[in-house]
C-alpha cells in the first residue's frame, strides 16, 4: 500500500505541478491579453483625440474663415452705402448752387455735350422757374456751332437737362452724368474716403 500512496502522491504532486503551470501560464496570458487590450484602447483614445482636434481646428478654421469673409463683405456693403450717399449728397448739392452757380455749370455741361445742330435743351419745371431771362441767348453765344433753344416741355428730374435733337434725346441731368462716370467716380471717392483710414 506504502507504494501506492507513493505513485498517488507523485501523480498529485505532478497534477498540482501541472495546475499550477497552466494557471500561470493562463494568467501570464490573460495579463498580456489585458495590457495588449489596454494599449489598443489608448492608441484608439489617443487617435480619436487626434481626429477630434483635428476636426476642431478644421472647423475653427472653416468659422475664422467665414467670419473673414463675411468681415469683408460687410465693410464693402458700408463703403457701398457711404459712397452712393456721397453721390446722393454731390446731386442734391449741385441741384441747390446758388441761380448764378447752378446755370454756368448747366452751361459748361451744355456746351460740352451739344451736338453742331438745332436742338432743344429740356428743364424740369422747378429749374424753369429760376432760368435766367438771357441764359438761351448766353448758352447759344457759347456753342461751337448749332443752337439750342429752351424747351416748353419739362422733365420730372430736377438737377441738370435733357438735350433733344429731333428724337434722339441725350439725358443730361445730374443723376444720369453721375451714374455714367460711376466707376471712374467710385474709385476716386473710395481713395479719398477711406486709403487715409486703411493706412
């Protein structure tokens, strides 16, 4: 019997043995399981952290952007504005010259844009009521060649004249002598207004 206690004693020793390999060999498996898993997830943590930032400087460069453009939108649309007011307030000024002023530079536009032919030189009814009694007689002493006679009829804008030659009308009032100088004009205006507050 002593010797069967013996062989049962070895074989127990050798399965206690062999257990506790394995259950070693298990739980040096299951560490390196563990940190192989804990090392995926921060790689994982780390590049969703990176595509996070990266996203969040795309999209606060995408807004800085926007907010640049939109800036520079703005500031355009308020030059716009100031500079049509400045044409509005040039209109409304010249309209207001003092007779004497107002009729030589109706004058000086007249001459400048007549045709050498007959024609006639139309006023709006308020412009009518302040013509000078000789401005037909002086405009006509001026003209290189044709005449111009003042007109019965009237136009609705006040400030400047339309010329007439037979059917052909050349419009001459301010707004339209403005609008036709308007980009030359604009950049002369935007250089005085606002290079000085850019500088």
């Amino acid at each position: 019997m002593a010797g069967l206690d013996k062989i049962l004693e070895s074989i127990k020793a050798e399965s206690d043995s062999a257990v506790a390999q394995r259950i070693d060999e298990a739980r040096s498996r299951a560490e390196a399981l563990k940190k192989e898993a804990e090392d995926s997830v921060k790689d994982e943590c780390r590049n969703i952290e990176e595509r996070g930032k990266k996203s969040a400087d795309d999209t606060i460069s995408r807004a800085e952007s926007a907010a640049a453009l939109l800036k520079r939108k703005t500031i355009l649309a308020e030059k716009q504005a100031i500079i049509a007011e400045v044409f509005e307030e040039a209109e409304k000024r010249l309209t207001a010259l003092p007779d004497a002023q107002y009729f030589d530079t109706i004058t000086k536009i007249a001459v400048k844009n007549a045709l050498p032919e007959e024609g006639k030189i139309i006023f709006s009814a308020e412009d009518k009521k302040r013509l000078p009694a000789t401005f037909e007689k002086d405009l006509n002493g001026k003209l290189h060649g044709g005449s111009l006679k003042v007109s019965g009829d009237t136009i609705g804008t006040a400030g400047g004249f339309v010329l007439s030659y037979g059917g052909i009308e050349q419009n001459c009032t301010f707004g339209a002598l403005i609008d036709a100088e308007r980009e030359v004009l604009t950049d002369k205006v935007s250089k005085v207004l606002f290079d000085k507050a850019e500088a």
